[in-house]
C-alpha cells in the first residue's frame, strides 16, 4: 500500500523540488565548464574522475558518483574509471553528479582529446541529434517508450542502431535512478513534474564511446 502511495509522489516533484534538481544540474554542468579550461592529457582515468569530483565539490554539492571512460573503455557504458593513461586521439565519457540537499545531478559528456576521426564526428553528430529527439518528444501523456524511441530512431537511421545498448533515460530526484524508466515496453504517461535523464550513446567496442546526458523536467 505504501508504495502505491508514494510512487505518484516520487515521480511527480513540486516547484521546490524543481527548483533543487535545476540548481544542482546547473552547477554540475558549470564543474564542466571549468574542466574543459584544463588539459587532461597524461592523466589517468581516476585523476580525471577526481578532477571532476572536486569540481563539484567546490560548487556546494556532495559528489556522489563518477564514471571515466576514455579510448576503447568508453565502449563500456558501466565503466568506472582505470590507471589507463589519456593522451591524443581518445574520446573521454564522463558520467557524474552529485546531490543539493539530497536531490541529484546526473550528466554525461563526451570529449575528445585532439582533433577527432570522421568516424567520431559523424557519431557524435547522431548521438546529439537523438538525445534533441528525445528531448523534443517529451510532453504530458507521451507514453516513457515513446521517448526512447524517438532516440532510437535516429541513431538507428544514422547505423547505430545496434551500437544503442541501454535505455534513454531514467528517473532522477532523491534516488540517482528511480522511475519513469523511458525504456521500450514501458506505457505509463508522462506527467507534469517529472523529471528524467535524456542520455542516448553510441558504443563501439574497440574504439570508443559517445554518450550526451541532459536532465529534462515534464512541463
């Protein structure tokens, strides 16, 4: 009974809850901002990974979590970081966030460091245009699956249909995943209020990995 009562609750937040996601979004995405001044050449994937986490730290969140990928370790979307050392010619994925007052930041970005491959550009290019189709698919009533799918459209279009391995998006509020799960599958309606991850990528093992996270809030 309890979770009947607190699932509509969990997933519908209010103006101050809105309000806590956005500020700490916000800050997560200005740590960014200041990581991309530094060079990160020669530094490990756990440097790097620390690096960000004192970027958040120094903007009044608490670092909660955050993944580094870079090169062929990008291809794996659950990677946490490694002693592999960044130099020219590697993509860096970058997942991370922290909480204000309880409430979570999650992002992803992707960089590259040097001049990337056509190959890189071209999947770049299709993972941002998927994760704006995700974006501008989302309004009251939209079933979570139609979300996803618009992503899946376009990445699909472009050949990167198979290399699209995980959902669109997750829930985000006191928990880091939580529902709406915009997965294939899943009919329930989106509401005014909620918020979600929008984070569409491109994993090709071997070489590297794309992947662009957003937070979107239902309005």
């Amino acid at each position: 009974e309890g979770g009947q009562l607190l699932r509509p609750l969990r997933m519908i937040k209010d103006v101050r809850e809105i309000d806590l996601l956005a500020e700490a979004a916000r800050r997560t995405d200005e740590s960014w901002e200041e990581f991309l001044t530094l060079s990160i050449t020669g530094l490990t994937e756990w440097e790097v990974r620390d690096r960000l986490m004192g970027l958040l730290q120094a903007r009044g969140l608490t670092p909660v979590f955050c993944n580094v990928g870079s090169g062929p370790n990008g291809a794996s979307p659950h990677q946490t970081a490694s002693d592999r050392v960044i130099g020219p010619g590697d993509a860096v994925v970058c997942d991370w966030g922290g909480t204000l007052e309880g409430y979570n930041s999650d992002v992803t970005r992707t960089a590259h460091v040097g001049d990337p491959s056509p190959e890189f550009a071209r999947a770049y290019e299709a993972v941002l245009a998927a994760n704006q189709a995700a974006f501008e698919a989302v309004r009251p009533g939209v079933p979570c699956q139609d979300i996803d799918r618009a992503a899946r459209h376009i990445l699909t279009q472009a050949g990167y249909g198979d290399a699209f391995i995980h959902r669109t998006g997750h829930g985000l509020g006191l928990s880091l995943h939580e529902e709406p799960y915009l997965v294939e599958g899943n009919t329930l309606p989106l509401a005014e209020g909620m918020v979600f991850s929008d984070e569409p990528g491109v994993y090709l093992p071997g070489q590297f990995g794309i992947r662009i996270e957003d937070t979107v809030v239902c309005t």
